[in-house]
C-alpha cells in the first residue's frame, strides 16, 4: 500500500507538472477543452498515471546496485520533455508549423492510446523491477517474455509511440521533430542498460539478445 501511495504520488505529480505546460503553451483552459481530440489525451495520460500507480514500480529507487554513470542522460530527456509539452500546443494555437486538417488530432489519440498501453503494460510486466534509473532491484530476474519476447525495451516503444501520437494530436511538425532528437537521449539510454545488463547477468542476457535481435523496433533497430 505504501508503494502504491508512493506510486501514485509519483505518476500524478509529474504528469500534472507535464500538463500545466501544455495548458500554458496553450494559454487558454476554457478554449483548450473545445476539442474532443485535446480532451481525450489528457484524460489518457491521467489515465496513465493512476495506473502507474498500481504497477509496483520502485519508482526512484535504485535497488540494490544502480549504473549511476548513466545519470547524465536524464537531463537532456527533461529538456526535450518540457519542449515537447509546450511547443506543440503553443504553436497549435497559433497555427504555426502544423499539419493541415483535423483528422490528424483524432489519429494521433489513437496513437496515445496505443502507445501508452504498451508503456504502462510492460511496467506492470516488471512490476518492483522498473525503476526510472537503470538498476536492478532486489530479488531482479530478467524479463525475456511478453512484450520482451518482440523487442528489449518495449517500455521506451510505448513512450515513444505514444509522444508521436501527442505531437499529431496537436498537428505539430516541431513535436515530430522533438520527438526525433528524444531518441538520441533514450538510444543512449538504451546502450547504457545493456552494457549495465551484461555486466550483471552476462551470458544469459547475451543469449536474450541473441534471441530477440530488435531492440526498439521490429526489422529496424
């Protein structure tokens, strides 16, 4: 229950931080709820959090040995994130650099959705596992089935996945772009986890990757 509370604490704290931005990029409240595409992907990132909540993470918790050398990544991934949560909003409002037509928002929340599933079931897939830093956690198994089972790191996927839904829910070339240069931080990031992964579990995650050759996306990477 504690975790839980923690957890929760945790996700909604920092998705309402995420949100005020992209409410004050817009700067407007009461005229950025006229639109049901708009609407929706805050209600499913809300959504999100709460479930965060219930998934077991450790959260900030470094277990029982962390690659504190990896640290460093987070700092443009912030960057890049606080960007991301208010550009395209901003620019949207003032319908600058954006995609023409409405129908691109709808698709996108259909992205967000997609994405955001696929982010939120993988953390309860690692249940006290995950951990926003890259450590391993008392008791830590290695996780080679389900979403692992089609890519090493299906969590970032859905993260990304669901931040290209965001930017075309807000018609947004620069948050296409964005989300572009966040993959720099989060390949890095990557590469760090399995350097910190072989070095703990050695041939057996050699033996993973072997198996499942794709790390971020399927015949691509």
């Amino acid at each position: 229950m504690h975790r839980t509370i923690k957890n929760l604490a945790f996700g909604l704290c920092g998705t309402l931080f995420f949100l005020g931005l992209v409410v004050l990029g817009w700067s407007d409240w009461t005229t950025f709820f006229l639109n049901s595409a708009r609407t929706g992907s805050i209600i499913l990132a809300l959504t999100g959090a709460v479930a965060y909540g219930f998934s077991g993470s450790s959260g900030l918790g470094i277990g029982r040995v962390e690659d504190r050398s990896s640290r460093w990544i987070f700092i443009p991934i912030i960057i890049v994130a606080v960007a991301f949560a208010w550009l395209p909003p901003r620019l949207d409002r003032l319908n600058r650099w954006t995609i023409d037509g409405n129908t691109v928002r709808y698709v996108g929340l259909i992205i967000i959705a997609i994405g955001g599933f696929v982010r939120v079931a993988t953390i309860f897939e690692l249940g006290h596992r995950f951990s926003m830093f890259v450590a391993l956690q008392s008791d830590h198994r290695l996780k080679t089935d389900g979403f692992y089972a089609f890519i090493r790191h299906p969590s970032y996927f859905g993260m990304l996945l669901a931040m290209a839904g965001w930017a075309l829910v807000f018609r947004s070339i620069i948050g296409l772009l964005l989300l572009a240069l966040m993959c720099v931080p989060i390949i890095a990031l990557i590469r760090a986890e399995e350097d910190f992964l072989v070095r703990e579990f050695g041939e057996q995650y050699r033996a993973y990757r072997q198996r499942t050759p794709w790390r971020l996306l399927p015949f691509m990477f």
